[in-house]
C-alpha cells in the first residue's frame, strides 16, 4: 500500500540539530561510471503540476480524471489531506479520479511530512472546510517558513492557531467559507505562499488580490503554472502589475488532462551525459511548459553540453543532452531556478575549474538548508567551499575523498549525492530513500541508465 511505501520519509533531529546518518537504513553506493553512457530515460509526472491539479479538481464544480499523475510521497501526502477534508481521490492505474466533496469538513488531521506544497497550499482549502483542521510534518517541516501565508490567510477572515510560532504545527478552523480580498505579503522565503492563495481564491467570497511587498520573489514560473492551472478551469485570473495577482470568485472547472513529465526531476539524468560523455533521451518533453526545469535547455549548454529537440507531435519531444566529458565551470545566478540548484551545483563540483552560483538565498528554507548541506557535503569529498548567503563558490576537489554522503532527508541532496559519484569513487549516500518524495524509484532508474 502508498502508505507503508512512503512512509521512511522523516529526519529525527531536532530543530536546530545538525544531521547525522540515519542507522536505520543502509547507506547505497553511488555507482561510479566513467564510460559514456546512451540511455533513453522516462520521467515521472510533475510534482508541482500534480499537486495544483489536485487542489484545484478538489475544489471543481464536477469531476476531474489527472492522467500520469505522480505517484509519490509528496504526491500521496497531498491525496491523503484531501481526502481528510471530505474529497474522494480514487486510482485508476496512473490516473487519478477526484470527485469534490459536497461539504469541505475539518475535525481532522493534515500529515505534511517535509512537502511544501501540503503545509503552504492546504490550510486556504482547510479555511473552506467546517470544523477544525490540524497540521503536523517531518520535525524539520516545522523550521520550514510559514508565517507569511499563515498571517495572508488571518488578514482574508480565517482563524488560525499557531500560538505565534508562525510555522508548524498550526490548527486552521474553518467556518465553511473564506472572505477574501486584498492582501500584502512578503514571498521572499517561498513562491508557494502566493500560489497557496490563489489555488483556492476562486472559491472564495470576494476571490483575492495578492500584493507581493517583498524586496525579491524566487520562482516566479511556478506562480505563472498557478495562473495557468487556474485559467486552463475557466477562472477569471490577471496580473495588472508586477508582484500584484487578482483572481476572481466564480466555479473551478472539472477537466480530463495528462500531466507532463517532471523536468527538475530530468536534471540529475541528464547531467550523467555530461559526467560520462555520453548522451540521455528524456522522452514526452514538452515544446511549451511553465516548469522550471524547462531551464535545463539554456543552462546545461554553459556547462558543455550540446541539447537537440526533436518533436514527435502532440507539443512534446525528445530532449537529448551530449556530453564530452569535460564540464566547463559556470557562473549561475539563480533566482527563478532554485530547485534546480543542487544538481547543477553537484556538477560544478566535477567541473575543470572554480563556479559561482547566486541568487538562491531562498533555498536554505526548502526540505532543509540546501547551501549549507551543500557545502558540508562537497567539503567532505575534497572541494573548497565558500559559503555565501545567497550562494556558493566552488572549487572542484584536487584530492577526492570517499564519504557518507547526508541527504539531510532531502530528495535534491540524495540525487546530488548520486552526480557527484558518478566521478568521485567511495560516495555512499545515506537515506536514498529521501528521493520517494518525488521520484520513488531513482536508483533503480539510475542503475538502468548506466546498464
């Protein structure tokens, strides 16, 4: 059953606490691979579009059908909160079948675990719900940053106990409706605290006019597939200004639609090519997407890599990456693609020369502090490291080292991990299992890649 399947997810420190190997699994030897590699690799669908088209098809005025859903931890989290307050979420091979609820009802708990979009886009449907909700998580859920959507939702008309911690574990108690209307947030920690508003504004009173007052927003294209996940149901949604969205109440539309492959997912995958020189096939990529990963066609080539699109029809194509087997060393400033930074970083650190990377200040606050992970783990297999506040400078080992590579409980560290091993020997990575969250079955994958 999903539940046994994901349920190793968890960190046991405590807030504050630095990680430590999880002795409770066995640590898994990053294969080292030197010979080009040429493998065609079928992604998983996308998290971040699974999870919208569930919220949304929870709150619809008819039935939806998510065909090529993701089926994941962080996918399975999202499923169970729904179907908590009320919906019926049925599978159907990889389908998923999401029949509303007449009646959003509370007087239930909400299981985060470390998802982001569970903790950041439920409480908005909670606030529609009768009776009290309750929400918990992975103990390092409970450092990830919440205030600002917790306080939005507060200034919209919906009670929320938190006993001032601004972050988890908080009780929503939701009266049946929201007001809605205008409202100022900073979104500098997350772009998940706007699109938590808006998945759900439609259905609120008044809809909502979301004012972003923060110095800096990190991945704007994830708000852009918001809107566009909204408008695709017939709701009424416009930007009239940079950092300002309007959406306006009315019925969310049930729909039959097929979700695309997770890019981001795509990215430890093609970076083999370039540690091998060799060459992966992603297959079914979109020609047109607001996924951040979308990215790796403009980024991978500053590393090297040569990338071909070849369409097969329907809007989707085959994206190859080639590589030489040199990485070049790159200067990346990376606001709107921090998701991809681990990965890309792991990569650097093979590199022939010193990378910078900037503008991702944000993603100390995702499934753990991601610079500082970083920069402890790429230490230990020899780099030097220079640890930024909104970055790193690396410089590739001259003396590898083998390690015990930390996922810190984080699917993006444990891919890394698997790069950077691909070139380094001795890498074994603690907890693997981590990558549940969005990619169940990634070593397995991976072995079949270099096979």
């Amino acid at each position: 059953m999903l539940e046994a399947k994901y349920s190793r997810n968890t960190d046991d420190r405590l807030p504050g606490e630095s990680a430590a190997p999880d002795d409770d699994v066995a640590d898994w030897a990053a294969p080292t691979y030197t010979s080009p590699i040429e493998s065609t690799v079928s992604i998983p669908g996308s998290k971040s579009l699974t999870t919208r088209e569930l919220v949304v098809s929870a709150l619809g005025d008819s039935p939806s059908r998510i065909r090529a859903a993701l089926d994941s931890r962080d996918s399975q989290l999202m499923t169970d909160a729904l179907r908590a307050l009320g919906t019926t979420v049925l599978r159907e091979g990889d389908d998923l079948i999401v029949t509303p609820a007449e009646e959003l009802l509370g007087s239930t708990t909400i299981a985060c675990g470390l998802a982001g979009t569970v903790m950041r886009f439920v409480p908005a449907v909670a606030g529609l719900a009768l009776g009290p909700t309750a929400f918990d998580g992975d103990v390092y859920a409970r450092e990830r940053p919440m205030r600002s959507i917790l306080d939005a939702l507060r200034s919209l008309g919906v009670d929320i106990a938190d006993e001032g911690r601004g972050a988890l574990p908080f009780t929503v108690h939701g009266t049946g409706s929201v007001r809605g209307g205008r409202v100022e947030l900073d979104a500098s920690g997350s772009s998940q605290f706007v699109s938590g508003l808006l998945l759900s504004a439609a259905r609120f009173d008044e809809g909502v006019h979301v004012v972003h007052t923060g110095a800096t927003l990190p991945s704007l294209p994830h708000i852009e597939m918001t809107l566009d996940v909204l408008r695709a149901r017939g709701v009424n949604v416009s930007s009239p200004a940079p950092g300002e969205w309007i959406v306006e109440p009315g019925p969310i539309a049930g729909r039959d639609l097929t979700i695309e492959p997770d890019l981001s997912n795509a990215a430890p995958f093609l970076a083999a090519a370039l540690v091998t020189g060799g060459s992966v096939t992603i297959p079914l990529w979109p020609a047109s997407t607001t996924q951040v990963g979308d990215q790796l066609r403009e980024i991978l080539p500053q590393f090297g890599a040569g990338v071909t699109y070849t369409p097969t029809g329907d809007g989707v194509g085959d994206l190859t990456v080639t590589g030489t087997g040199r990485i070049k060393p790159v200067t990346l400033h990376l606001p709107e693609a921090g998701e991809l930074a681990p990965n890309l970083i792991g990569l650097a650190a093979l590199a022939d020369g010193v990378s910078e990377f900037t503008g991702i200040g944000h993603i100390r606050g995702h499934e753990t502090d991601r610079i500082s992970a970083l920069a402890t783990e790429l230490t230990k297999v020899g780099c030097e490291v220079e640890e930024r506040e909104d970055g790193l400078r690396i410089v590739p080992p001259t003396d590898p080292q083998p390690s015990v590579w930390l996922s810190y409980a984080d699917h993006r560290m444990a891919t890394t991990g698997a790069i950077v091993g691909l070139r380094l020997p001795g890498i074994e990575i603690n907890d693997v299992e981590s990558t549940s969250k969005t990619m169940p079955d990634f070593t397995e994958m991976w072995q079949d890649m270099l096979r």
